[in-house]
C-alpha cells in the first residue's frame, strides 16, 4: 500500500491545485439577461443524460438534451446492468423490452490465470435474491431510452463551452460551440468524466486509479459454447474477464497496471491485439479465442479514474451542485468499474433526480389560445424551488455513490497487487477455501423507488 499513500499525496497536492484553478475559472461575469428558455438542459447523451431526460418526461418535466456527438453513440462495448439497474429500468418503462434480447446470467467462476476453476457459486447461494444480471449493449440501452423521448429531445453535435449564473441566481445560462446561448432554469450535468458542467462546479478532476482497461464484445455467427456465467481470470497485476450477453455475442474485459495514458475512445485491432498481448502466454480457457473474435469496432480501451466525495458530518456541506446547476451519471461520480455500478448507479440518479424536480412543478394557468380555443394547461418548474430540491438529491445520492466508489476502489486495488507471495495465497488458499459469497451482492439491493403518478 506504500504505491498507494504515494500517490494519495500527489492526489491531494493536485486536487488543491485543480480546484484553486477551477475556482477562479468557475466564477465567470453572470449574465444580466434574466429570460428563461428552457426548463431543464440536460448536457450529455449518454446513459445519465438520456435515463435523466426520460424520468423528467415521465414526471411531465420538459428537458432539451444536449450531445456533442453528431448523432446517436453506437460505440462502445457492453454494460452490466445489475438488479438495482433493473429496478430503475421498470420505474422508467423500459427494462422489459431489453430483458428479451439478454441471457440471464445465474452463476459465478473464480479462475487463475491457467483457466482453474477456484471458486464456483450460483447467484442464488447469494443473500438478498433474486438476483437479476445481464450484459446489455451500450447502443441498445441508448436506442430503448431515446426511443422513448419525444421527439426533438435530442439535440445533437452541440457541445457545451460555458455555464453562466443568470443574475438573481434563477437559472443558468449555456454558452453553446459557435457561440449560441441558451438559458434554462435547471441544467443538469451528465457528460461524463471530462464534464464541462463539473468543471463550472468546481469539482475535482477524476484521479488516475493505477491500471487500464481494454474491452470488447466477441460476435461468433454460429453461436458460441459459453454457460450463463460470469467468469473472473485473476493472474498477478491483470485480470480479465468474460461473460456471455446473447447467443452469438461474448463481452470480455482485460484490467492490467500501467502509467497514465491518454485514453483512446476506439482502439480497433491495436486494441485486441494489446489485450491479447498484455495477458501474454500462460492463460488457460479460452479468453484469448474470445478475444481474437472481436471486431476492431467492438473495442476499447480507457484509464480507470475515480472521485471520492464522502458525505461529511452533521452539519457540514458535501455537494454536487450550486444554484440550479447540478450533476449526474459519471460527471457526479466516476467510479472504477470493478463492482460493474457506472452506469447502474446513473440509472438510480436518473430517478432519484426526477422525483425531486417534480416537487418543484407548478401548473400554469389554462390560457385562451389566439384562435379562441382554450390551450391545454402545462407545467413548469418554480425557480424558487429549484436549489432545495437539487440539493435533496444531492444529500441522498452522495452517501450511496460515495460507498460505492470506495468500495470499488478497494476490491480494485486488492486484485491488482502483483507480488506472486499474495497472488499465490488467494488462489489457493483465500479464494478456494475462506471466501464466502452470502454478502457479495448487498451493494446491487439499493431500491432506488419509485416515480410518483401525479
């Protein structure tokens, strides 16, 4: 743990340094124009962006989602959607028609690096069942929450430049790429580690947890020979991992140490042969068959960063946001992957935050329309409610996020040690004979509720 209270020491130094620097970028001149376009803007296209947008509409908030990218993101590998995700999936209307696609995945293998089978167990051995997990592609979640938007929602290849307090601090104003502004009464931050609204927030950069990832999805048109199970390949300072999605579709996964690089969002065939390569000779099974299936377009490769933001003591302030402006999703909280929570714990955002908003609606009065026809009533969000509500979502989100990321962190960091002393205790000693699995799923029964019918 020496490598790690190292770098928590440049963690913090470079934290200060981020946040003095973001501080003084946060606090731009606010804009005198008090007019109010939108009710709610939602930066970023993703999982958190479009989850958040379609719990908005299903609490008849309106909201304009923002994405950079050109059109709708088909890239990407797969996500694993735990029961936790599932319950947020039905709240917002759409688990049942991913459900269908998916194989249900009912077991647990811990394996060493030669493919050994050292632990085995079902999910149903697990407390706290029924258990649901499936791996879903990225694009195909997207394409279910989008399908479910109103037309229009999606405003794409517009990217965020500034975020601006409207004076009286009611509202927001965005600064848009070529210099569009656009004011809202809520923005709502869901782009990602690099958020451009975290960023305004003041919030610190995500730090570098060690090790990178290179994943993919295997596509075999004959079908392929996996069981319904997830397996764990734990060698010394890498891993992988495998499970099958559908009948011809495998995801596989590789965590290895290294520095810090720029990440790549597409590695192609550099990708799968940097996989294969860093697990080198040795591994048993056929992670590497499964590996050299995969489409150069179906992988990719990111260095793993997180951001802790622990709740503090009575009395004391922890937050995401100000004013009306507010984060979700990965812009919140970046969490390494090792408990498969990223995109669970944005879906639970997504409801969590709409049911909130939704107490801060108002009904307009019914209006006589110009050809004499009375127009049907609407309504809005009351700018004065606006801050409480964001900051009761903020209270009830950051201790479940910041639990996760923690405990994320730590499984991490215990499974990329390298030193063959400990490695060879946990295969054949920790793994096969001490660890038992009644509680390795307690994180994935958060019930993230429900949205109110009126």
């Amino acid at each position: 743990m020496g490598r790690r209270a190292s770098s928590q020491v440049n963690r913090s130094t470079c934290t200060r340094a981020v946040n003095a620097e973001l501080q003084t970028e946060s606090k731009p001149q606010s804009r005198a124009d008090p007019s109010v376009e939108e009710e709610v803007v939602v930066v970023g296209g993703g999982i958190a962006g479009l989850s958040t947008a379609l719990a908005l509409h299903r609490m008849g908030i309106k909201s304009l989602v923002l994405e950079s990218a050109p059109g709708p993101r088909d890239s990407g590998a797969a996500i694993a959607l735990w029961r936790n995700a599932w319950r947020a999936l039905d709240v917002l209307g759409v688990g049942e028609k991913l459900r269908h696609d998916y194989i249900l995945l009912d077991r647990v293998q811990l394996c060493t690096k030669k493919g050994k089978v050292v632990r085995e167990f079902g999910l149903d051995e697990v407390k706290g069942g029924p258990h649901e997990y499936r791996g879903v592609h990225r694009s195909a979640l997207l394409k279910v929450l989008a399908s479910e938007l109103p037309e229009g929602t999606v405003r794409y290849g517009t990217s965020v430049q500034q975020v601006l307090p409207l004076d009286g601090g009611q509202g927001t104003e965005l600064i848009l790429g070529g210099g569009e502004r656009l004011s809202a009464k809520v923005v709502i931050g869901c782009d990602g580690t690099k958020s451009a609204v975290a960023r305004h927030l003041a919030l610190p950069q995500p730090n570098y947890a060690g090790y990178s990832a290179i994943r993919g999805v295997a596509n075999f048109p004959n079908g392929h020979n996996q069981k319904s199970a997830v397996r764990q390949i734990w060698g010394a300072g890498v891993r992988a991992g495998t499970y099958p999605m559908n009948r011809t579709d495998v995801y596989w996964f590789t965590v290895f140490n290294s520095p810090e690089e720029e990440p790549c969002p597409s590695c192609g065939r550099h990708g799968t042969e940097a996989a294969g390569a860093g697990l080198g000779r040795g591994w048993g099974g056929d992670i590497l068959n499964i590996i050299r299936a995969t489409p150069a377009e179906a992988t990719t490769r990111s260095d793993i960063r997180d951001r802790w933001t622990l709740p503090k003591p009575v009395g004391g302030q922890s937050t995401w946001g100000r004013g009306s402006v507010t984060v979700a999703g990965d812009a919140a909280h970046p969490m390494t992957p090792n408990l498969g929570q990223g995109g669970c714990a944005a879906l639970e955002d997504a409801v969590v935050l709409a049911r909130e908003l939704a107490k801060a609606k108002v009904s307009n009065d019914t209006k006589t329309s110009q050809n004499g026809h009375r127009a049907d009533k609407s309504t809005s969000l009351d700018p004065q409610a606006v801050e409480d509500v964001l900051r009761r979502y903020e209270r009830e989100r950051i201790p479940r996020a910041a639990k996760l990321t923690v405990q994320s962190w730590v499984y991490g960091t215990l499974l990329q040690i390298g030193f063959p002393p400990v490695t060879f205790a946990r295969d054949n000693v920790v793994v096969p004979y001490l660890f038992q699995p009644d509680h390795w799923l307690d994180h994935t029964l958060y019930d993230c509720g429900e949205l109110p019918t009126s």
